[in-house]
C-alpha cells in the first residue's frame, strides 16, 4: 500500500524520469525531511564529501551520502530508511549513462545498491569520494562534467553539510564544551 502512495506521489517526478531521460530534482538542495534522516548517522567528526540524489532501485527516491568513513545509502519516503557502507569494504563502484540518467552502483559485504537518475555532476563526486585511494574496481563514464556542473555539485556537498552538521561549521570559540 505504502509502495502505491509513493507512487502516486512521485508520478510526475517518474513520468518526467522516464520520457525526458532526466530526474527533475538530482541537482537541487536536499528536503529537509533527508537532513534530518543523514543527521543521527553522522559522527561529530565525520565530514561529507559527497551527495547524489536520485531513485533507488526497486524502491522510492534516494540520496547517496559519502563520507570520509562511509556510504549512507537513504530511501526518502514517508519514513526514511538509512543504510549504511563502509567504504573500504566497496569493491566496486561504476558510474555509467542508463536508460534514466547516470546509474551509480556499488558492491561490498555481500550488498548492491544502485541509484539512477542521478546528475552527471553529482554522480562523478559521489565516485570519485567513494573510490579514492581505495583499491577497487572503478567503472568511470565517457563523458566528465564540466567545471561548472562540479561547481553546483560541490554546492549540494556544502549545503548537506552546514544543514547536517551545523556545529561543524561554527568557530570553535561559538560551541560550547
């Protein structure tokens, strides 16, 4: 039933994602519903390096989250649900044009999430954090973004942060001990 709802809710976003070949909200700023799903599972000292958003797989739309340790993988709905990655157990990650937009996967521990519909910009960051100076397979798409596109990426990186982790931006004299 639940499945049916999102469904009905998400239609316009779907029929756009499937006729237009493009998901209408991979490049904007995250709802507030996610920030506050990201905020519990994000350690003081964790940093964000990265955010896509787009459709899980077989589920409703998602948002990836990398950060220095890990990949929060976040099914939006009426209850967000938070799956989480380590990512030196991640032994593959492919970032390929689909028949929705660029489609993210990644293995490890037994697992597979994939993500379509996600921005080219957005996709190439989330790739290049979660592989980064970890030996893994790495499937990377013909085409990179443009230095602009990385722009509006880097943008959605800081604005998850400042929201997720506000303290985290403050001066160390404005927290408290």
């Amino acid at each position: 039933m639940i499945r049916l709802l999102n469904f009905l809710r998400d239609h316009d976003h779907l029929w756009e994602m499937f006729l237009e070949n493009r998901d209408p909200y991979a490049a904007q700023p995250l709802p507030q519903s996610v920030v506050d799903a990201v905020r519990p599972h994000l350690g003081r000292q964790d940093r964000i390096l990265a955010v896509a958003s787009g459709r899980i797989v077989g589920a409703n739309r998602g948002v990836w989250v990398v950060t220095q340790r890990e990949l929060l993988v976040v099914e939006t709905g009426f209850k967000p649900l938070v799956r989480r990655l380590p990512l030196n157990s991640v032994e593959l990650c492919s970032n390929l044009k689909g028949k929705y937009g660029q489609t993210l996967r990644v293995e490890g521990l037994g697992q597979r999430h994939s993500l379509i519909g996600a921005a080219p910009a957005t996709a190439a960051v989330v790739q290049e954090a979660i592989a980064h100076g970890r030996p893994m397979e790495v499937v990377r798409p013909a085409n990179a973004p443009s230095d602009a596109e990385l722009q509006d990426a880097r943008y959605l990186v800081a604005d998850l942060s400042a929201r997720a982790q506000p303290a985290v931006h403050l001066p160390t004299e404005a927290v408290p001990a």
